[in-house]
C-alpha cells in the first residue's frame, strides 16, 4: 500500500474532546447538537478510511465504541458551562420571534435541535412569557407584525398597492396560518394603523 493510501488516523476520545471544545467555542449548539457533530466527524473519517479500503465493518466498529465516550464528552461540556440547552433555547426563541416566527414555529425549530420537552416548555415561558399570558400575546402580536412587515401585508402592504379585498385577505390570513400565526393574531396584525405597526416592531426588535 502506498503512503498514499494509507488511513488517516482514527479519532479517540481525546481528538473529539479537542473538537466538541472548538465547536462549542465557535457554535451556539444543543446537547444533541454537539452529539451529532462529533458523530459526523467519526463518520467523515470512515468515508476517508473506506477510500483507503478500511472495511466497513471496522469503520462501524470504531464508530460504535467512541459513542459512550462522545456521550462522556457532551455531558462534561454540560459539566463545563459550555452547553446549557435552557439557555441556548432562551437565547434563540428570542431571536427567531424578533425575526417574525411565531411561538409554534419556534417550537418547532427547537424541538429539531433536540431540546428536550420540559425544557423547552420552561424557557419559552422565561423568554416569551407563559403562553396565553399578556406578555406572551404581545410577543406573538409582534413576531406577527415583523412577518407583515416582510411580506407587505396589512399596514405595511405598498402605498401604490390596490385595497385589500376578501381574496386578498385570505391570501395574507393563509400566509399568517402556514407561519403558526392563530387567526385572532393575523387579524390583529393585518388591522393595524401602519405608524402604531411600526412602532410595535421596532420595540420587539429593541427588547
């Protein structure tokens, strides 16, 4: 075999620590997050390994013994401070509501990354507050409005623009509905005073 051909080394447990502490250095990351990275990074070196004719059974091998040690990694980083799924999940729910998403929508974003039910129940109510509360109404409102805003509808729909008519309206209800928006929240948002829609989007956007 040539040098060439030759595998690359395999990972170890010290190798994907080396790693999991440059991502979660770089990335705002979930515990399943950091998981599935250094999975993917055991896995890109089998691709390399199996080029280099490494069998198959092997690679699998190598993969399914480093799993208790990545498991070992995520759970020191958690140790560490450096992945902490409640915040990460307060920090993002923020974020993805500031930029038009609705409460389900962000649900289901962090449901994808992996973070766990209680969790995630907890830190939307830290950071949207208690659903159907008033903070968490105005919070939706506002999401609500940014998404507007995006798509020309309601108050912020073109000045040149035809009046809206019943087709027109339950085209941007519809729009409102696929995003996660309920239909008393669209109505609101498309009812709007263009200056107060403004308004309330800038101070969701400052909180």
């Amino acid at each position: 075999m040539s040098a060439e051909m030759e595998p690359p080394p395999p990972p170890n447990a010290a190798s994907l620590r080396e790693a999991a502490l440059a991502h979660v250095a770089r990335f705002a990351t979930t515990e399943q997050g950091l998981q599935q990275a250094l999975v993917r990074r055991v896995r890109r070196w089998g691709v390399r390994a199996e080029r280099a004719g490494v069998e198959t059974t092997e690679i699998e091998g190598r993969l399914q013994a480093l799993l208790p040690a990545i498991d070992e990694i995520v759970r020191d980083m958690v140790r560490l401070g450096a992945l902490n799924d409640h915040a990460f999940a307060q920090s993002r729910s923020r974020g993805l509501t500031r930029s038009g998403r609705s409460r389900r929508a962000v649900t289901a974003h962090l449901m994808q990354r992996g973070v766990e039910h209680e969790t995630l129940s907890e830190a939307l109510d830290a950071a949207l507050g208690e659903r159907h509360d008033a903070a968490a109404y105005e919070n939706e409102l506002g999401a609500a409005l940014v998404l507007a805003r995006k798509r020309r509808l309601g108050p912020f729909r073109r000045p040149d623009a035809p009046g809206p008519d019943l087709a027109a309206h339950q085209k941007a209800l519809a729009a409102f509905a696929r995003a996660g928006f309920g239909r008393d929240i669209a109505e609101q948002a498309l009812a709007f005073d263009p200056e107060e829609a403004e308004e309330r989007v800038l101070m969701l956007k400052s909180s």
